[in-house]
C-alpha cells in the first residue's frame, strides 16, 4: 500500500510539474503578447526607417562632395600649371637700347639710346599680344625728329626649350612723327598728324621664374606718309634694337 501511495505520489509531482511548465510558455506566447510584439516591431521599423534614409542621403552627399573635389583639385592643379609656365599672365616691362632712324628721319636727326614702355598678355604657351609706346627726340645740326607712337602686335613664339624662346613679331600702329626742317631756308616744323604704321620684329626671352623675363628685342617700325600743307610731305622709318625686361603678374 506504501508502495502504492509512494508512486501515486510521484505520478502526481510529475503531473503538476507538466502543468506548471506549460502554462509559463503559454504565458510567454499568448495572443496579447503576440500582438504588442507585432505592435513594437513596425515601431522599430519606422523609427529606423529615417536613419537610414537620413545614412543615405549623407553618405550620398558625402560621395558626390567626395566626386567633386578631385575635379576642382584637378582645374586648379591644371591653371596653377598653366601660370606657373607664364600662361594667362599680364606682363608689364621696358626696353632700353638703340633707335636707328632711316629715309627722311634720318637727314634731320641721328640715331640715339632711347628707352620703350612694354606690355604683354600671354594668350597661349604659343601666342602673346604685346604693346609698344615710345617717344624720343633726335636732334641734328639744329634740325630734329621726334618719332612717337604705340604700337600691338602679336607675338609667336617659334618653340619653347626649357624657360629659352625665339620668337617673332608683327603688327600694326599709331605715329605721330614730328620733323623740324628748313623749307625755303627757313627752319619750319611739320604738322602734328597722327598716321597708320606697320611694325615687325623679332627677338628672344629667357624666363628667369614665373614673374621676371628678359630677353632682347629688334623692331622696325614705317609710319604711312604724312602729307602737308607747306613743305613735303613727312616721310621716314626706323629700327630698334633694345634689351628687354619684364615683370609678369596675375590678376
């Protein structure tokens, strides 16, 4: 009968424990608790949602920004280059040396050391645009003539070895030649007109580093005939042979 009551026991320990087991996983699985899990989990999706979104957008930002700074390092690598080998640079400078004066020039004044205002731009490592002003007196046996004018040209260069380039020059410009003579023996200054002239040339540069150029420079310069009213009419050329110097800078 112990062993009857003993067992029955046993079989009634196990059978609570059974019951007792299962009504705790129930509890953890039960609809209500179903529901406010699926209730949570969209939440969590919604609120993640944006993050992403916001991850997205920032990481596409990031990599355009990222696409873009090696095109601007790239443009300004590339004109950095350019100005570094005198490209896009304005230049202004002198030209001091020799004016040989020819045809009539030449009967009433003698050649002499004169001195010449230059610009330039560089177009191109090829082309250049350059100006000429200049203005000086020459002075013979009380007779004189004044040669003055500003002259553009383009300037190409033939090729470029290392910072050395021989170049050519070739132009039109604006002269206003003055010539004190004697007409009928007396001593008589021609009218003060302004002629069109053409101007060709050559010459050399050496750039020193990207802002100081010197070189030399040979031009020829013949003002059209100037007629006038009393006396023959003004006519005349002349050469110059100059040593140049030049400062170039960025605006």
């Amino acid at each position: 009968m112990r062993v009857f009551f003993n067992t029955l026991t046993i079989f009634s320990l196990a059978f609570l424990i059974y019951i007792f087991t299962n009504t705790s996983s129930y509890s953890q699985t039960s609809p209500a608790n179903k529901e406010n899990s699926e209730e949570i989990k969209p939440q969590l999706i919604n609120s993640t949602t944006p993050t992403t979104n916001t991850n997205s957008t920032t990481t596409n930002n990031n990599s355009s920004q990222k696409n873009n700074t090696p095109k601007l390092k790239a443009t300004s690598s590339r004109e950095d280059a350019e100005k570094e080998a005198g490209v896009h640079l304005h230049s202004v400078g002198a030209g001091l040396g020799e004016t040989f004066l020819a045809g009539d020039f030449a009967n009433h004044g003698e050649d002499k050391i004169t001195l010449d205002l230059l610009y330039s731009y560089s177009a191109s490592h090829s082309f250049d645009f350059l100006a000429d002003i200049h203005r000086s007196t020459h002075e013979y046996k009380g007779e004189q003539t004044i040669v003055q004018g500003i002259a553009f040209g383009i300037k190409g260069k033939f090729y470029q070895f290392d910072s050395f380039s021989p170049f050519a020059v070739g132009g039109f410009g604006f002269y206003r030649p003055i010539v004190t003579r004697r007409v009928n023996n007396v001593l008589t200054e021609s009218e003060g007109k302004t002629a069109f002239g053409i101007h060709v040339g050559a010459g050399i540069d050496l750039r020193l580093n990207k802002y100081v150029i010197i070189g030399m420079l040979i031009q020829y310069h013949d003002p059209f005939n100037i007629k006038q009213d009393i006396g023959p009419e003004v006519t005349g050329h002349y050469f110059k042979v100059m040593m140049t110097g030049m400062y170039s800078f960025d605006i």
